[in-house]
C-alpha cells in the first residue's frame, strides 16, 4: 500500500427491522472478518444522515473505505451520498462511484440510459398508462432494492397498472412504476473489476421450481429473505448449461459488459435479465455493489469462478485504490 497505513473501515447504512436491512448489517461484520484475515485493520461504522462520521474517517487516513451503505434511514436513493462524500476527501471507496450510484439509484433513470444506449430493456411506465392493455405488467418500486414491495401480486394486467402502483404506494410509501413482464427464464451475470477491466464471472440462471400453473416466476421479497417460503426453497441458481444456450450466454455477457460500459460501473456489479419465449434477453436492472451476505448470488459466483470469500474482498479493495491512483496520476 505504499507505506499507508493498512486501515480498510467497513461502512453501511443498515436499519432495524427488515431482514434485508439484517443481511447487510451481517454482510459488513463477515467483510470485516475478511479484511482482519489478510491482515487489515479493520472496523465496520454504520453511518446515517448525519455525515459527520465521514469527517473523521478523512482524518484517520485509510487506505481504502469499503462501502457497504445501500440506503440512508432506509432510502436506497440517498446511498450514493457517502461515496459523493468519500470522493471529496480523495478517499479509495470500494465499489461503484457516487455518479454511477445516483444513476442507478432510479430504476427508470437506468432503463432510460439503457435504452438510449440500445441496450434492450423492457417497455415501462412511470404513471402505469401506455402500455397495451391485456399484457401482464409488474409493478416495482423505482428505487428499493433487494424485491422490497414485490410479491405474487405484482404481476397484473397492464389496464390494471395505475391501479396497482396507487396501491403499493400507499403500502410501501416511495414511487412505483409499472414495465412489460417478460414472462421466461432469468439470469444473473456478474462483474469484478480485474484492474484492467471488468472480469465476468459464471452467468447464473434462478430456477422456478415446481411452481403451479399461473403463478408469477418472479423472484419476489419472500424467495430473497423468508428462508421457509415456497419462493426461498424452489428458486435455486444454476451454473451448468446445455450446448444449445451457448449463443444466449454469450448475448448476456455482451450486454453486461454494455451495460457497465454506458453507467459507469467500477468494483463490481450484477446484472440482470430475463429472457422472453423467443431467446431475447432483456435487462432488468443493474446492481452495483450487489450484497456480499453469505447466500448473496454475486458471493456465488465468484466462488464458481474459484474466487473465494477472502480474495474476493482483497481484490474489492485493491480495485478501489489502483482506481484512486489511476485518477492521481
């Protein structure tokens, strides 16, 4: 580290009460772990609105922040503010930068970008009109992550769109907007920056396993966090494919490595996509600094890849402070 001081503070924004909120906060002291068993000095911070805390951080020195902040007081939109914070000081910050963050943070503001980029992504609406009636739609949230607001009702007609985003609106609280529901297969392909660009890792399909006829394939809030649900047991990932999805994958890695291209990614990253009945991949969303919990996809696949736990955050950080001297130079 050229002589700094091996000093890698770990900082998230997690809450009580949600268990996506808990598997940050767990995601952090495992990161931590990491980081004290090659040999860093290490603490994890939780931070709030309150960027005060930042202040002392500058004054400590580290070599490296790993930012693990995904929302502020449970905003995901705010999160970019630590890393905008981490920058002006001329800290090293793991992951993706504030700009990219902010661009992110906005499903619509993403699949604008996307589109414009000609990365196919599927027809939304911000108010739920102007999509053909008759067509199933789902309505999301336009800034939570983690399936927070999504279940088996998501998934409704598109004349019943504006109806739909009033009501999880009034749920949930937060904006909600409706887009096309590629009713087919879905996959996650995974991005490490390896120093001279990104590395991608083994493309991961989810499985709807023994799912009844007319219920939504969705990876909704109970399959990611409600360990005894029917979602959380029958929606494993996959590795292994069959000759004939040779061209589908490498359409995917393709419009991943686009995709972190045209919003700016850096760290790491997931994208993902579902495939419709004809073989046409179409991006969901893109997650920068997806979740490093001990079940996290992205922590999957980078052991697929022979990258474990460990080296998988040492090469986190070290990406973050050749990207700072980069910039220095």
């Amino acid at each position: 580290m050229n002589g700094r001081r091996r000093y890698v503070p770990v900082v998230h924004g997690a809450v009580d009460g949600r268990p996506d909120e808990a598997d940050t906060a767990a995601a952090a002291d495992a990161v931590a772990a990491a980081l004290a068993r090659l040999g860093y000095d290490t603490e994890v911070l939780r931070v709030d609105l309150d960027l005060g805390r930042l202040e002392a951080l500058r004054r400590s020195g580290p070599c490296a922040v790993f930012n693990m902040v995904e929302a502020l007081e449970g905003n995901c939109a705010l999160a970019h503010l630590v890393p905008a914070v981490l920058e002006h000081f001329g800290l090293a910050c793991t992951g993706a930068p504030s700009q990219a963050l902010a661009a992110t943070a906005c499903k619509i503001a993403t699949k604008r970008i996307l589109a414009v980029a000609g990365i196919p992504t599927p027809a939304w609406s911000a108010d739920g009109s102007g999509l053909p009636a008759g067509a199933p739609v789902i309505v999301k949230s336009a800034s939570e992550h983690g399936s927070l607001g999504i279940d088996g009702g998501s998934v409704v007609d598109a004349a019943r769109a504006r109806e739909e985003i009033a009501a999880r609106e009034a749920r949930f609280g937060g904006r909600f907007f409706a887009e096309t529901f590629i009713d087919g297969r879905e996959f996650n392909v995974a991005l490490l920056d390896g120093g001279s660009g990104p590395e991608l890792l083994p493309v991961a399909e989810i499985m709807f396993d023994g799912f009844a006829p007319g219920v939504p394939r969705v990876v909704d809030y109970r399959a990611k966090w409600d360990e005894g649900s029917f979602a959380y047991v029958h929606t494993p990932r996959r590795f292994d494919f069959p000759d004939a999805d040779s061209g589908l994958l490498d359409d995917l890695r393709r419009l991943a490595l686009a995709a972190w291209d045209v919003l700016g990614l850096s760290g790491y990253a997931r994208i993902d996509f579902r495939v419709d009945a004809a073989g046409r991949p179409f991006v969901l969303e893109a997650n920068p600094n997806p979740g490093l919990g001990a079940d996290a996809g992205f922590v999957a696949q980078a052991a697929r890849a022979g990258i474990g736990f460990d080296r998988l955050i040492e090469r986190i950080v070290m990406a973050a402070v050749a990207s700072v001297r980069r910039q220095a130079a």
